[in-house]
C-alpha cells in the first residue's frame, strides 16, 4: 500500500480564528519547526495544514460494547 503524502494546499477554512493550546512530545515540537524552516511555513501554518489532513483522512468507526457506547475512535 502506498503512503499517504502530505500535500501543502491552499487554505480552506477562513475567516475568525480561536486560540488553544495543546501539549506536544518536545521531540514532535522539534520536527514541526524543523519541517516550518525547510518549507518556509509558519509553526501556526505546518500544524493547521496538518490538523486539516488529519481531518480529511481520518476514519471514525463505533465502537460495539455497550460499555463504551458513546466513544469514537480513529481506525479500524
């Protein structure tokens, strides 16, 4: 199977913003600058294009114990 590619598109959300924060492995943080240097992105932009592949990959499946009713999980 082939791997997914990550491409850069053009923005498709617009508009008002909200801020948040989030906790990241520092190695990751590492990574994320180094991949917003070589492509001449913004930390803010390589996370936002990554969170938006993740949302148009992503695969949402049910869960089938009762005791879990409710939860979402990604894959299979």
């Amino acid at each position: 199977m082939d791997k997914p590619i990550f491409h850069i598109p053009q923005k498709q959300y617009v508009g008002e913003s909200a801020v948040i924060s989030m906790r990241l492995p520092k190695d990751m943080l590492t990574d994320i600058d180094e991949a917003a240097r070589i492509s001449g992105r913004t930390r803010n932009e390589v996370l936002t294009m990554g969170l938006e592949f993740a949302l148009q990959h992503m695969v949402i499946t049910s869960i089938s114990k009762p005791e879990e009713a409710g939860t979402l999980r990604k894959g299979g």
